[in-house]
C-alpha cells in the first residue's frame, strides 16, 4: 500500500538521526526521553529534531535541502511562545515549569529526579537530571504551578494538549500519585485540556497496586504512556539496568490494567531503536502490543550529551533500520485501526520524535 502523506519515509527518518542545521527559537536541552533538540513543523506536521551544525541537511528560505538539493519539504520553526516571559507569583519562570513541544503540546517532567539515575541503575540513553543541573528547570511542579502555566499556554499560545512525565520516585506508585494531583489541578484550571501521564508500572505489593492508573484516569487524564523502550530483556538489563530488572510481567499487566481503564489506543509505550534489537523481533513486539491496544511509539535512540551512552561512543542508528521498522510498523498500526492522533494526547498524538507520522500512523 502507498501511502501518500508529503515528506517521504526514508527523508523524515534520516531527519530525526541527522537532524538539521538551523536556528530554532524553541529548543530543549538534554532531559528526559528524546531531548537536545529543536522545534518545527515540517511538512505541516510538529518534528523535534536534533539541531547539529555537522547535519547533511540545512534550512535555507523555509524548505530543507540534501547538500545543494532541495527536498521539497516546506519547514517552519516554531515561534517561542508568549508563556515563556511569564513566571509564578513566587518568580519561577514558567519555562522552568513546563516548556512547549512542537507547535502545540506543553510538555513537563514534574519530578526531575529519578531513584534509578545513580551510575548503576541508570538507563545508558536519559539525561533526565541533567538539565536541572544547567538549572533550566526546577527538581519538582506543584500541581497549582502546573495549572497556572497550562491555563496560560492554552490562552496565549493556543496549546492543545499535555503530556506530563516523572522521573521513577521511591515510593511504590512510581510516582503516579503526584501525577494525578497534577492532572486533576491541570483540567479543573483548564476544562477540556486533553493530558497524558507517562508512568513506570506500579510496584505491585502490598501497598500499592495497579489501581492507581484507575486513580489517573479518574483524575482526568486521558490518555497513558507506560513506557518499556525495549522489548527484549537482554536489550533491557544491558541498556536499563535498573527500570530493565522490572520484570516484562510487571508492564504486561499495567498495560492491561490501562487498557481497561482508558481503552484500546488510548495506552502507549515508547520503543527505541538503535539499541541493539533485532529489527524483525521488535516489530514482532510491537504487533503483540498492537493486538492488546497498545500504541507502540517507535522512536530512534538519540545519543544525549551527558548520558552513559555518550560515554560509552554509542552510535545513532542507521536511519533506514529507521524508516524500516517504522513503516512496518506503520503498516501494522494502520492494519489495526490505531492511529497517533486517536490518543488525544501525548508523544504519539504529537508524533514529533518518530518518523510514524510520515508513515501514515
Ligand atoms: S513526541 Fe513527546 S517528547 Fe517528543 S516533542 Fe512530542 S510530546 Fe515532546
């Protein structure tokens, strides 16, 4: 089947790898999931991608050339947003606080400490500390913080969903408790305000169990990302040696859990490429989690300053595995009825970190 959607496959991929050379007046750092990168729309669409003066791609008067080529692809950067000169009451600037993804999404990592970022524990590809150490955010968002930038992101820069992480805390919810105070502060403040939670699954014991995706559903988020970025548990304990000792069972259930609460494409899971999987079991992977309703966000490993994996000389991966396991992957999702935007919000309903968008998913 061809799907006809504007910038071709193999073009977007070698994009999110590569980046671009351009200025951009939205950009983040080295944080948490795929960061260090610039904001545009490309093609009509939102695409964050690495900003590398070494790129084989430039912007030059709006569209993005190979060398001397020109791709045919229009591109804009997006404009910084009026929110980011506006700081609370007690001067946090609201940038600290949330910062805008694409075009349209206001994104926060309201706790930017994480119990597995010690050496040891750390996944070898998350910065997530690292830009609270250049002090370009705070350690954690109060729900009433939270609240008051994404009424002001939605008023004056007409954002139109949320997605709010957390770094992994100590307790046995992961985390998700404080989550859920932050969504229900988020949608009393602005009614409607579709907002995702990204969580690790719940430590299921005899303090805590799966109810509390019941709790951030009720609180009303609408959609869930539980994120696994590799299917595969030797890929998990090499990468991952702390989040990969949760065993695969622990993400089975909480993906079931949450699609029994938010219902089927209203669940995701990142799936990074470039760790070192084979190409035909991930995507067998994501089939499996396709069948149960699970969005399988494909995302290539981007190489962050300041990560174990930047230490370590790993390697971006070739972009057209890229483009590969996405179009088959794609192809899977289009087969089932799912697509990024059915989400409502989050990584998938923004799309701008995957090359899945370009395949029609
Ligand atoms: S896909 Fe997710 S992390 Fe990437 S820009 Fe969009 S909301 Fe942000």
């Amino acid at each position: 089947m061809n799907i006809d959607l504007g910038i071709p496959l193999a073009v977007r991929s070698a994009l999110a790898v590569r980046g671009v050379r351009t200025e951009t007046s939205v950009r983040r750092g080295p944080g948490a999931g795929p960061s260090d990168d610039g904001h545009l729309v490309v093609d009509g669409v939102n695409a964050a991608l690495p900003i590398d003066p070494g790129s084989p791609f430039v912007v030059r008067d709006g569209r993005i050339l190979h060398g001397e080529t020109d791709l045919g692809v229009a591109v804009t950067p997006v404009r910084r947003p009026r929110f980011y000169d506006l700081a609370t009451a007690d001067g946090v600037p609201y940038e600290q606080i949330a910062l805008l993804h694409g075009a349209d999404v206001l994104a926060s990592t309201v706790v930017q400490t994480c119990i597995r970022y010690g050496e040891a524990e750390r996944c070898r590809f998350c910065a997530i500390e690292e830009s609270l150490r250049a002090g370009s955010t705070v350690a954690a968002k109060t729900p009433a913080q939270l609240a008051e930038v994404a009424a002001a992101a939605v008023a004056l820069d007409s954002v139109r969903q949320m997605v709010l992480t957390t770094g992994t805390t100590a307790g046995p919810d992961r985390g998700a408790k404080h989550l859920a105070r932050c969504v229900a502060a988020v949608t009393a403040a602005v009614p409607g305000l579709p907002v995702q939670v990204q969580i690790e699954p719940p430590e299921r014991d005899r303090h805590s169990d799966l109810d509390v995706i019941d709790e951030l559903k009720a609180a009303g988020a609408t959609a869930i990302g539980i994120h696994a970025e590799s299917l595969d548990d030797a890929v998990r304990r090499r990468w991952m040696p702390g989040k990969g000792s949760v065993p695969m069972a622990e993400y089975d259930a909480a993906w079931a859990r949450a699609v029994a609460v938010f219902g089927r494409n209203r669940v995701s899971t990142y799936v990074l490429v470039g760790l070192g999987e084979d190409p035909d079991e991930l995507v067998a992977g994501c089939a499996s989690l396709i069948e149960r309703g699970v969005y399988p966000f494909v995302v290539p490993l981007r190489v962050l300053p300041g990560t174990l994996a930047a230490q370590d000389g790993a390697a971006a991966p070739d972009p057209a595995v890229v483009a590969d396991v996405t179009a088959r992957v794609a192809a899977l999702l289009r087969a089932a009825g799912m697509s990024g935007a059915e989400q409502g919000a989050g990584c998938a309903a923004c799309g701008a970190c995957s090359a899945l968008p370009a395949a029609g998913a």
